[in-house]
C-alpha cells in the first residue's frame, strides 16, 4: 500500500496597519513590554472596541488579489478561551461570515502549474506574548500585540508535497508584501503558518485523519517538518496502526514533530457573534475603490515582463519577486532600452552586492540612473562589460559616478587609432617570426599577436578597434 499526502494551510498574515485592530494603540514591534496597551487591548471591563477601517481595507485588497469574493456583511464573533496572554478570555475574530470567501492562488511548480483554492480569509485580533525568563520568578506577559490585526487565509486540504507548500506560501508571501499589507517577517512572527497534514491511500478519496504542526518560522523549517511528518505518519499506517488527530509543534532541535495536545483536549471555543460590534457594510463602491489601488500584480507583471522585454520566465520571476526591484528595473529599461543587458546586470551584479551586504533595493547606494551610466560606458565602447563588471563593486561601495571612477581609475577603452597604431607597430617589430607565420597563412598567430597589444595597453585597448587595425597593419 502506498500513501499520498494532503496538505492544507492556515497562514496568520500581520497586517500593517498604524494602529490595533480595535483600539488606538501602536503596532510596533520590538518596544519594550506593555508600553502599547490600553484598557480596549487589556479587556477592561467596560472598554468598548471600534473596527479599524485600515485593516478591514487591507484585508479586502489582499482578499481581491487573492480572487476572493467580498461578503457585503461582515460580523465579529467571540472565540472563547482561557490562556495568559488574553486578557479579554476571548478573542475577537470572523466565523461564520469571513470577509473574503473562495479564492485561489496559481502557482508554478517544478513548471507544473496548479490551482490553491483558498477557503476563507478573516480578520481577527492577536493574542498578546508569554514571557518565561529564567530570571523571573514566574512567566511574564506582555500585551504589546494583543490586539494586532491578523488576517488568517485558510486554504482548501489539496496541496501534496512540502515542495508544493513552500512555493504556495512563498507566493502568498510575496502577494501580501507587494500589496504592502503586510511584512512578511516569519522570524518576528509577522507572517505564521499550521499546516494540517494527513495521509490516504494513493487514489482514494476521502481525507485521513489530520494532524496540524505548529511553531515553524522559516521555509527551511516548513519543508523539514512536513517531510518528517510525511515519515512518521507513513510508518504509522504502514504498522497498521492509526494516526491520532492532534496538534504537534516542530522541535528544531531534535529535528521532529512532538505532540502538543491532542484531539481530547481540543477546546471548544463557544462562538457566538460580538455584542459589541455592529455587523460590517461593505459597499459595492467601496470594493471597487479598492479594487482600483491594487495595480498590477505580481503575476501579470511577471508575464508583461516576458512579453514586452523578451526575458526568460526565470528572470521576470526574479525581478518580480517584489515590487521595488520590479520598479528599478524598468525605471532603468526606460533609461536605456537594453532590458536584457540590465536584466543580466541586475540579477548578477546588483543582486549580488545587495545580498552581501544585506540591503535591500529601495536603499541600494547604486540608483537606476548609476546603473543605466556605467552599462552606457560599456555601450559606447569606454570601457569593456567586463571592466563594468569588475567596476560595480566600487560603484556600489563608493557611491562615486562610474564616469567618475573611470576617469580616476584611468580605465578608459584606447580607440583612438593614433595611440593604438603606436602599439600595434612596436608588437608588430618585436615578433617578426610570428608576423612572417601569419604572412604565410598561420591565421591563429593573430590571437598571440592580439595578446601582445592587449598586454602593451595595459588590458585598455578596445578588442574590436585592435583587431580591425592589426589586420590592416599585417595586410600592409
Ligand atoms: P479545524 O476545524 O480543525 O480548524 P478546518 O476544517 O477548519 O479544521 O481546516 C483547517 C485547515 O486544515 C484547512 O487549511 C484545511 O484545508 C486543512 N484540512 C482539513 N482537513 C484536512 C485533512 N484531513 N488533511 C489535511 N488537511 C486538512
Ligand atoms: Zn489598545
Ligand atoms: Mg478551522
């Protein structure tokens, strides 16, 4: 018997808004604890909520990217619970009406393509932060996040491999951060996912039981925690045994999933809708304000890139891969309409000093116009693409004029046939065996004889230029 497994996900997004989701209080994240409370945040009794508009705006693009339909009627509910770091014992959040239904994500995988359907995305508040420093006496809680607006995108059970869940999450990643809704920061938790695991039968069609993983905070952990989990619950079957539904968290250390609790334990959450908050109008109108701020998506300008600048999948995929390198690139392409050329010298040069540096490309010190002046050099024969490459890292480090450094460094291209004939007659008079070879029809000589002036010019002499006027002086 073999076993197929099915995969589904709920990511909790952060989004960026100034304030909480139902109060003033700053999101910031980082300050020192329960700086940003208030007596909303912190439950007191008789605080009142008030829906932020920013979020709900927020999730309704992130909800239209994401191919959703909009409810027109959106209610809170109250998810009852107990745990420290809730001080209402309940969490506003969306059930039965989620503000965004039915959408889906396309991805490319391993050139494969296939739908994600997604089955709702809702609003709701965070939870706040336990604290258990061993220098306290007991656990510390601090309420800074309680309060944050979540947006969680739950997808239908139909994804099949950890391959496939780090491309859909990389994709909603993107999407989101392009939107600017949120950071996508998976370290600082800003961008969290569970996924829920089962296995079948190859072929079959129910669903198994579903185990869902948690604590992940990095696509390497993601991937190696559901190929563990894939393992484990293989082996169980294979037994004979069953798999328990329950939830497991990913212990980094040991490299494996431990449970956390089980199905018994599962709470009971007791919704029912916020007596507090009036039930959410959402216009028409308002829909399709909205609908006009998203521009051009990820995935359509990915396509534009191919079809209007002529470049591989692979590299509009790159410079897509956020919105910011996507405006550099054609900020430059409308400098200088050579996009394959820049395309070539983003993706390695620039790139690469950004990586190595840790930037990103909204602080690169290398502007567009920087770029598109030092490919310019290399256009007009100044200097060699490899001289311009060699050059970038001084560039990028100097923050100096490639015109400038060029000037400084001397590096400029000799063209100028009066210097390079001075040259070429001097190799010409040191090697006169190889001349009289070439002169009887040894035409590889003219490599060795081109070293020569190449060397003589200090590596400056234009290639082209050289050889044109080397071939006139050996004919002559
Ligand atoms: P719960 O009520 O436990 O939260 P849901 O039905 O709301 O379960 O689903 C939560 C997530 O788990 C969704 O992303 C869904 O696609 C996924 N899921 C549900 N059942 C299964 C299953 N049997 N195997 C894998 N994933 C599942
Ligand atoms: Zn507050
Ligand atoms: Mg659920």
């Amino acid at each position: 018997m073999s076993y197929e497994a099915v995969i589904g996900l709920e990511v909790h997004a952060q989004l960026l808004t100034r304030s909480k989701m139902f109060c003033g209080c700053g999101t910031e994240f980082g300050l020192p604890p329960n700086t940003q409370v208030c007596p909303v945040c912190l439950g007191m009794p008789g605080s009142l909520p008030v829906v932020n508009k920013q979020a709900v705006e927020m999730a309704i693009r992130a909800g239209l990217a994401l191919n959703c339909s909009i409810r027109p009627t959106n209610r809170f509910a109250r998810k009852n619970y107990f745990y420290p770091d809730l001080p209402k014992g309940y969490q506003i959040s969306q059930y039965e009406a989620p503000i965004c239904e039915y959408g889906w994500i396309d991805l490319a995988v391993n050139g494969r393509s296939m739908r994600v359907r997604i089955r709702r995305a809702h609003l709701e508040e965070d939870a706040g932060k336990n604290i258990h420093a061993s220098e306290a006496p007991g656990s510390l809680v601090d309420f800074n996040r309680a309060g944050t607006p979540l947006l969680e995108i739950v997808t239908e059970p139909e994804m099949g491999s950890a391959e496939e869940v780090v491309t859909y999450l990389k994709s909603l990643r993107d999407l989101l951060v392009y939107l600017d809704v949120c950071d996508g920061n998976m370290e600082e938790g800003s961008f969290r996912c569970e996924p829920n695991l089962s296995l079948r039968p190859v072929g079959a069609t129910t669903l198994g039981t579903k185990v869902e993983l948690k604590n992940i905070n990095s696509f390497k952990f993601v991937k190696e925690a559901l190929e563990y989990e894939i393992g484990r619950q293989t082996k169980v079957l294979l037994e004979g045994k069953t798999v328990h539904q329950e939830t497991r968290l990913w212990d980094i250390e040991r490299a494996q999933t431990v449970v956390m609790r089980s199905k018994e334990e599962a709470h009971d959450y007791r919704y029912f809708p916020d007596p507090d908050l009036v039930p959410l109008s959402i216009s028409e109108e308002w829909i399709a304000e909205l609908r006009e701020t998203l521009q051009e998506l990820p995935q359509a300008r990915l396509q534009r890139f191919v079809t209007e600048y002529s470049l591989s999948e692979y590299d509009a995929g790159v410079l897509t891969s956020s919105r910011a390198l996507a405006d550099y690139f054609e900020r430059c392409v409308k400098l200088f309409n050579q996009p394959k050329t820049i395309s070539n010298f983003v993706m390695g040069e620039l790139l690469r000093e950004l990586n190595q540096t840790g930037s990103d490309v909204e602080s690169s010190p290398v502007s567009p116009e920087r770029l598109v002046e030092l490919l310019g050099l290399v256009d007009n024969g100044s200097i060699s693409l490899k001289m311009a490459r060699e050059l970038f890292p001084e560039v990028y480090a100097s923050g100096k004029s490639p015109e400038q450094l060029v000037e400084e460094k001397g590096l400029r291209q000799v063209s100028d046939e009066g210097e390079l004939g001075k040259i070429i007659v001097s190799v010409i008079q040191s090697n006169p065996t190889q001349v009289v070879q070439y002169r009887e029809g040894k035409e590889t000589v003219l490599g060795f004889l081109m070293g020569q002036v190449m060397k003589a010019s200090g590596g400056k002499a234009h290639p082209q230029k050289v050889m044109e006027l080397l071939k006139k002086a050996l004919a002559g």
